[in-house]
C-alpha cells in the first residue's frame, strides 16, 4: 500500500488486532488518503488503486467484526434485547462508515469548491450525509418536517400514556375472564385448577377464588375490575398475565416464539412497560416490544408499494416467531433460520390472538404496529397506507396456504446448503463445482479409493462433477456459495416426488393456520372493505361471466378468495347467510381463472418488458402468435397511401386463418396449469368450509368462541376440513 510515496506491506494478523484497532488504523489511512486527494485537487492517478487497497481492509474488518458478533435472542427481557442490539450495531456499524468513506474519496470531484472539500475533510460526507437527511426528514400533513426523533418520542409518549396502559391492562383482565368463565364446571376442577395448583399452589387458590366470583359473568367477559370484588393477590395474577400463561400452557397448545421462547400473552406483557424507558429510535422501540405471528417470505415490486394486494406471498412458515426479534436480527445484519430451514426469516404476518382477542387487537391497532406493517409490506417506516396493508397481507397469505402446495423451492435448497457449508466447505478447482465437504483430514489421498466398512462403496474425494482431484486440501478453492442448477432441480423434483401423496389433503397444522388467519381478518376488516366482498359474492351469484378486472374495482385476486367465505363469516345467521349455488358454478370459477392469468401474464410480460407498458403489449403479441402457431407473413398488410382499401369481407377472405397449437411455444405456458390448478384448490377449500360451518351450531361465531376457549374445542372443524 502507497501511503505519503512509500510502499508500506500490508498484512492483516489472524491473532491479536481487535476491532477497534483495525478500525483506528484505517480511519487514520483514509484521513491521510482524503487531505492528499484534496491537495491534488481530485486527479490522483493511483487513486484506484489505494481505494482498491482500502478495500482490501474494511473487508477484513467486517470479516473480523462478524467472528465478533452475534445474537441471543431466546429469554431475554424487552430491554435486554435492544441493549444487545445497540452493542452488535457499534461492532458492524464501522464498517459500514468507513466504506461510506471510501465511496466519498471515489466521488470526489476536482470541480468541488472549498466549503465542500471543508466538508469532506471533517467528514460530513456529501452523498452519503445528504441522503441521510433526506431520508430522516419526513413531511408532516401540515408541510413541516418532522425530526424521527421527535416522532420517536410522540410515539413514546402515547405508549406511555396512563390511559393507554390501563386500556391495556383492562383488556388482558378481561381476555383472562372470558377464558376462565368459558370453562365448564368439569374442566376447570379436574383439568385446570390441578394444572395450576401443580406449579404453584397459592395461584391454585387464587384461581379458584377467581371462578366463583365469575360464575355470574357472561360468557363474553364483559365485566368491570371493581364490580367483582377480587382480592388483590387474585387481581394481581390476572393483570400480570400469570393466569392467562396458564391458560395459554393448558388449552391454547402452549404457543411461544422459538426466538424469544415467549408467550402471546409475555409479549403483550411488554406493552405495559414503556414508561421510563429511552429509545434513539422507531426501531428500537420495535425491538422493545411486538406481537407473535408467522414467518413469510414476500417478493415485493415498486407497484405493490402503491397497491399491497400485488405483494407475492412466497411461503408461510408455521413455527411462531415474534417481531421484536425479527426486527432486532434485520437491524443487526443477522440473518434468522426457523425450523424448517429454507431462506432466512425476515418478515412476520401478525394476527390478532383467538386466547386473548381484546388486547392483541389493542396492540395490533397501535401506531407502532403500523410502523412495522408499513416495514414488512414496502420497507419504509413511513409507507404506512392504512388498514388495507394489513388486509391484503392477510388476504395474500390465506390464499397461498391454501391453494399453493408444500413444496420446496430453489431459494431454499440454496439457503440451506450455504448455512450448512458456508466458510468450511470446498469448490472444485476444475470446474467449480460445491460445496464438497472434506472433514475430518486435509491429507485427501490417505483415503481417496478405501473401501467403506460395509464394502458397499469406496471413498471418493474427487469432485463429483468432473473428477478432478488433488491430495491437498489448499489446492481446493473455498466454497464461494453457488450451487449448480442440476443440484437445484434434482432436489426439487425429490420432494416433489415425496409429497406427491400429501398433495390432495390438507394437515392440521395448515388448517390450524388457515382458520387463525380468516380470523384475525374477520376482526380487523373495515365495514367498507366487508361491503366490496359481499357485492363481489353477489355478482358471482347473480352473473354468469362476472367481471373481476381492476377497472371493476377487484385489487387484487386473493379479494376473490375472500368473497367466497366473508359474507358467511359475518353472517348473524349462518343457515341463511346469502346465496351459495355460485358455489357449484363452473362458469364463475372459469372466469376467476381467466383473470388470474390475465393478470399473471401482464405481469410477466411487464417484467420481461421493464415496465414499458407498450413493449409489454408487443411482447404479449408476438407470444400469442407464437403459442397459436401463426405465421406473421399471412397477416393482411395496409395499402400505399391514396389507394382505397378493399372492400373488409374481401380481405377476411384472402387472409389464412389456420393455427398450429400443438407447438414448442405451449411448453411456455404451464404458469397457466398451475394457476388453475391453485384456484381449483382454493375453490374446493371454500365450498368445504362454507358448507362446514354453516352446518355447525353457531355458524362461524361458534367457531370464533370455541378458537378463543381452546384448541380442542373446534377440533371437529379440523377433521373435517382435512
């Protein structure tokens, strides 16, 4: 490395620098590089080649930075987890400055006058600080913009506020109430009082204290604190949320997030304790607190931005997880993995909780909520747009869990091997081929050729793909990440192979998940958009060929999905709740299907096309002439100027109007199988389930009280939508 004329030998030491070291030694490179890229007023011919140079280093900081950090996540307390946050952001946030630098260097222009270069000397970046601001500063609806930490604080102070805590602790008191009075007289003495007992006997009598004061409390748990006349010690266990961790331990299948190994009702714990505390951002208050829901993975658009419906859902996950963690690991730079492996977890579909209604709807309905949905659907703070965000992400999952088979995608396989070789496997020097796993002995020509102790194979270290060898480990090259697409494909059409079977039926665990979503959207969904859907089930009753375009007002095709089962869900009365025989209609199932690949098809001829619409309409053609088998010169041609046309019916007659549609371009349009192939499993889905619930006493609000008593309750609804 260059530095004042000299060439200085650079090595980074595997022992002994630490972070800050590394980090004060190349902070001094580029001070000393940035005052000599002034000095010779930007036209430094070996400029390229010392930020080549610096580089080099900030690499090996951020390689050493990484080794360094790293998160826990499971039991800690709200406050734990953003002080670990702020930690692991001072280790990897030096990195990332020192870069900004290097980029400025680059930029740095000879034409720039002398307060700029001030500027750039003392380090207030010109790109980089002037993005910074532009992207804090947020316009007000009165025009005036708002500082984030002002918004920060406004935040913290409606979260703090008296009356926002006790409507809080209202609600937990009164989930927990609803809970105990729904218990029969059987249940709650020989499964629940033992249960509780067992862990802690005087909340045993506490419990039981708390059931005979409530024996006259309707079903819904409408009642006042002071109108039962509890002890403090009985109070005291139902608004700290012990009582409904029971509750939630015996009869809501003991559900907790596997990162911060705690409950629904230990998150919503966390609310109420906002007062006192100190944040620098919105996002460490996200990671203070948040609510538990299921891991998505979402393939977003500029468009969807402007319209949510058109977020593509890419797979649910069914092991829980909470936003607070979610939030801490994004900031961080950490990539998160559930237990079903596959890509890393980034975004959570939050629900309101069937074991404790009011106050997960509470929270859900916060402005802090909104912040994080606004984050999950367009990745700004600030794209908040209103409730139909929460709608369509609702809408968008429901449709994919049920209409979209398990399956294993290409991201996936590639996610899983890079957490599982990364940084200890090999490629192949040859060809390229990895990861190949050489453990256990770098000398690979000891073995290479042994016969396995079974004798059934021999021990091969060459690379499979080409057999290449070498019987030294340093000659293979370190496993860069990529996966060969023959890998890919065979992995795929494994597990294809291997839930053929499953494919026609649905587990419990994903009706488990469909029932919970079509629940929380039945609480959160506006009188206007539960209008739109009972309109659309009304055309789809009345009208043969309906019309689902967006002209018609329909956003998004999950809307159609909804349609079929809202109206019956927010029926009074489930027997008569409004015409079902669309239910048995091809022909509206047919014209659902030709809109789903109506839009499926402008939306790939959109991306082919970068979004130029008229290119778009160019594409779509030339595939249609090709799929039909057409050949282009057959088409009629106009006439030069100033002579008359032919008479239409005589160039209908000369034109050739025959087509070939057994063609190789068909081959292009199996996304079509598929669509309909989705739509005929979201369609059977909502004739099974209308047809379940509207036989069940009670219609859905049976299935709603029974959701929010216990998991055992609507396990007939399971069973029989499997």
């Amino acid at each position: 490395m260059t530095v004042d004329g000299q060439n200085v030998p650079v090595s980074i030491l595997k022992e002994g620098v630490s972070v800050t070291q590394l980090s004060l030694i190349i902070q001094g490179l580029i001070d000393k590089t940035k005052i000599q890229v002034v000095a010779a007023k930007g036209n430094c011919t070996s400029m390229s080649k010392v930020i080549a140079h610096l580089d080099v280093l900030i690499t090996a900081l951020e390689h050493l930075s990484t080794s360094k950090r790293g998160l826990v996540l499971g039991g800690l307390s709200s406050m734990d987890r953003v002080r670990q946050y702020r930690e692991t952001k001072a280790i990897c946030q030096g990195g990332r400055t020192l870069r900004n630098q290097v980029i400025d260097i680059a930029n740095f222009s000879s034409v720039c006058g002398s307060e700029e270069a001030a500027s750039f000397l003392n380090g207030r970046e010109m790109k980089f600080a002037n993005k910074a601001l532009r992207r804090a500063a947020k316009l007000s609806s009165e025009g005036v913009v708002v500082d984030p930490k002002r918004e920060c604080r406004n935040l913290l102070k409606e979260l703090s506020d008296k009356n926002f805590q006790q409507a809080l602790i209202s609600s937990v008191f009164k989930d927990t109430i609803t809970n105990i009075v729904r218990l029969s007289s059987q249940d709650f003495k020989n499964k629940f009082l033992p249960f509780v007992r067992a862990s802690n006997n005087t909340h045993g009598l506490l419990a039981l204290e708390i059931r005979e004061k409530t024996r006259k409390v309707d079903l819904d748990g409408n009642v006042e604190e002071s109108s039962l006349g509890l002890s403090a010690s009985a109070t005291s266990l139902i608004i700290s949320g012990e009582l409904l961790q029971y509750l939630n331990d015996m009869y809501h299948g003991k559900r907790k997030s596997y990162l911060s190994l705690s409950s629904p009702c230990q998150h919503v714990m966390e609310w109420v304790q906002f007062a006192d505390q100190r944040f620098d951002s919105v996002w460490e208050m996200l990671m203070f607190s948040g609510l538990i829901g299921y891991p998505i993975v979402l393939e977003r658009s500029p468009a969807s931005q402007m319209n949510p419906f058109l977020l593509v859902v890419r797979d649910v996950r069914f092991s829980l997880a909470d936003t607070a963690s979610i939030c801490c690991a994004n900031q961080a730079s950490v990539p998160l993995y559930g237990p079903e492996g596959g890509e890393a977890v980034e975004d959570v579909l939050v629900l309101v909780d069937p074991s404790m209604p009011r106050s997960s709807k509470m929270i859900f309905d916060s402005l802090l909520l909104e912040k994080y949905t606004s984050v999950v659907v367009a990745r700004d703070l600030h794209m908040y747009s209103g409730v139909s965000m929460q709608v369509a992400l609702h809408a968008n999952c429901v449709f994919h869990v049920v209409a979209v088979p398990d399956q294993i995608i290409r991201e996936d396989v590639i996610a899983d091997l890079q957490r599982k070789y990364m940084g200890r496997a090999f490629q192949c020097a040859g060809c390229g081929f990895g990861p190949i796993d050489h453990f256990g002995c770098s000398d690979l020509e000891a073995h290479h050729g042994e016969q396995a102790y079974n004798g059934d194979c021999a021990v091969d270290n060459s690379c499979p793909k080409c057999q290449w060898f070498s019987s030294d480990i340093d000659d293979w090259d370190k496993w860069n990440g990529e996966v060969c697409e023959e890998y890919i494909k065979s992995e795929i059409d494994n597990s294809e192979k291997a839930d053929a079977k499953q494919r026609h039926s649905l587990s419990e665990v994903k009706i488990e998940l469909l029932l919970r979503i079509l629940y929380s959207l039945k609480k959160i969904l506006p009188a206007s958009q539960i209008m739109m859907l009972e309109t659309l089930a009304d055309e789809m009753s009345a009208n043969r060929n309906p019309d689902f375009s967006e002209k018609a007002g329909v956003e998004g095709i999950s809307q159609l999905f909804l349609a079929l089962v809202i109206p019956l869900m927010m029926a009074e009365n489930a027997e008569n709740a409004f015409p079902t025989d669309f239910h048995q209609s091809k022909d509206c199932l047919l014209s659902i299907i030709r809109e789903s690949c109506a839009r499926e098809a402008r939306t790939k001829f959109r991306k082919q096309s970068s979004g130029d619409k008229e290119m778009a309409s160019k594409l779509a053609i030339k595939h249609v002439t090709k799929l039909l088998g057409i050949d282009p010169s057959t088409a009629p041609e106009a006439l030069p100027q100033m002579e008359a046309e032919p008479p239409l019916e005589n160039v209908r007659a000369d034109c050739d109007d025959s087509f070939n549609e057994l063609n190789t371009e068909a081959r292009n349009t199996l996304w079509v199988r598929n669509v309909a192939k989705e739509w005929c499993r979201a369609w059977s889905f909502a004739s099974a389930f209308c047809e379940i619930v509207s036989s069940r006493p009670g219609g859905w609000r049976g299935v709603e009280r029974d959701m929010e008593t216990g998991t055992s309750h609507y396990q007939d609804v399971v069973e029989a939508l499997k």
